[in-house]
C-alpha cells in the first residue's frame, strides 16, 4: 500500500515570520506519521511537504515562481536552501520519533521539460521505499528548459508522485479541512470538476495564483483516490480513513 502525503508549508511553518517552523504542528503531524508508520506495518509512505515561510518569501523577493523563471545562480541557491533548513527540520521530527525519514530533493532529482512537464524519476523514490526509507520531497526551485529555474509546488509533485508511484491514495493536507462550498462547508465527494466548477471558478487565472481549481483538476486526473483535509484529520488520514473531501 503505497501513500503520497502532502503536509501543506503554512501546516508545518508560522506563515508570517520568515522561516519558522510551527513548532507544535510538526510535532503533531510527526507524531501521526510515527504512530502510522511503526515497524508493525507495511504502509509505504511519500512525504511531500510545502514551502510556508520558508520557501516563499525567498522566491517572491527574486521574482521566481511556477510562471516565472530565473538564470540568476544565487536566487536559485537561496530559495533551494529555504526548502533544504525547512527539510532538514521536517526530517528531524521524524527522525526523532524513530520514523527512517530521508530527505529527497526535487532539485538534484527532477527538472521541467520543454513541454512545461515536470520530469521526476519515481525510481530513486521507490528504491528508498524498497530499502525501508521513509522519502521526504519538498515544494523546490527546479531547472527549467527554456526559463531557467522556476518553482515546482508540492501540489505539482504529488501529482506526478502519484503517478509514477502508481499510489493508492493520496492525502492532501492543508490548514482548511476541505474543499468548501459557497456556505463554508465541506463538500464530502467530487467526482468530476463540473461538480464544482461554480463554487472553484475555472479560470487560468485562479490556476497561477495556487488556488483550488487547478489542484482539484489534476487530482481528478490521478486514478488514486485523494483526500484533501485539516491538520486535525491526519491520523484518520493515515489510518485509512476518508476525512474531508474525497476527489475521486
Ligand atoms: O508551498 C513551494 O511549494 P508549495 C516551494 O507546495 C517554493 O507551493 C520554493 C516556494
């Protein structure tokens, strides 16, 4: 059983103070994890965490984002070495609670294509699920034919995670417990965008700004299913559960 899990930057990071970890919501979200993944089961799990204080503000202040590139070295130095202390951090957590985590970025590992395609081999992830390690991947600065570096979300990696892992589910955790309707409430099933085309909007621009819309698209592409919910539902998350929104 094979599980991609995205812990969302602002879950793990305090949004607004450059780069710091919130500490208690690692804690938390480790302490699922560690309880999910003990020596007792054989749940393979692929850990892809965002970017929140730590990524962002270095990629804002150089102009680098998933539509905009950079041939600048240093800027791309300084956003991938956010994401690296943020990786190390988010390891660590791990790691102390006895969970094999190891760090695997998307950097050195994957780059863009010339057909705007992130190009991530699953084999070095699934040769470190084959050999007891626990991936963690991370929201990165990556190479990009024709543009130089752009940012790669977390959201683009579980994506192509999922596929290349061939998974079977996919957890997507955020600091909202679910995809909302017009009233604020949790819809419980999506099974095709045109169930929520009114309430996501479907414009390309909603798409570039990181909102739902284009997110819920590409998970409905996945043949996994894929759960999006709160910090709160993780352990049911990891359970086996189906806690939030189910895009399937
Ligand atoms: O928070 C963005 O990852 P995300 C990573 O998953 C960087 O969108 C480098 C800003």
């Amino acid at each position: 059983m094979t599980t991609v899990l995205k812990l969302g930057g602002s879950v793990v990071t305090a949004k607004d103070e450059p780069e710091t970890v919130d500490a208690d919501a690692l804690a938390a979200a480790a302490d699922a994890l560690a309880d999910a993944t003990d020596a007792s089961n054989d749940a393979d799990v692929v850990l892809v965490h965002g970017g929140g204080s730590f990524g962002h503000p270095h990629a804002a202040e150089h102009d680098v984002s998933p539509a905009s590139g950079t041939h600048d070295a240093g800027a791309v130095r300084e956003i991938h070495g956010a994401m690296r202390r943020l990786n190390e951090r988010v390891c660590a957590a791990l790691g102390e609670r006895d969970v094999p985590a190891v760090p695997h970025h998307p950097h050195s590992a994957g780059y863009v294509d010339g057909d705007e395609t992130l190009a991530l081999p699953p084999d070095g992830v699934g040769a470190k699920l084959d050999e007891g390690f626990l991936p963690v991947l991370h929201g990165d600065v990556v190479t990009h034919v024709g543009a130089g570096a752009t940012v790669v979300s977390g959201d683009d990696l579980v994506v192509a995670l999922a596929r290349g892992l061939d998974a079977d589910r996919v957890g997507v955790c955020s600091t909202v417990p679910g995809v909302l309707d017009d009233d604020g409430d949790v819809i419980p099933e999506i099974t095709a965008y045109a169930d929520v085309a009114d309430v996501l909007g479907g414009s390309d621009a909603t798409d570039v700004t990181g909102g739902m819309a284009g997110k819920v698209r590409a998970l409905l592409a996945l043949d996994a299913p894929v759960s999006l919910f709160g910090p709160d539902a993780l352990a049911e998350f990891l359970a086996g559960g189906e806690p939030g929104t189910l895009v399937d």
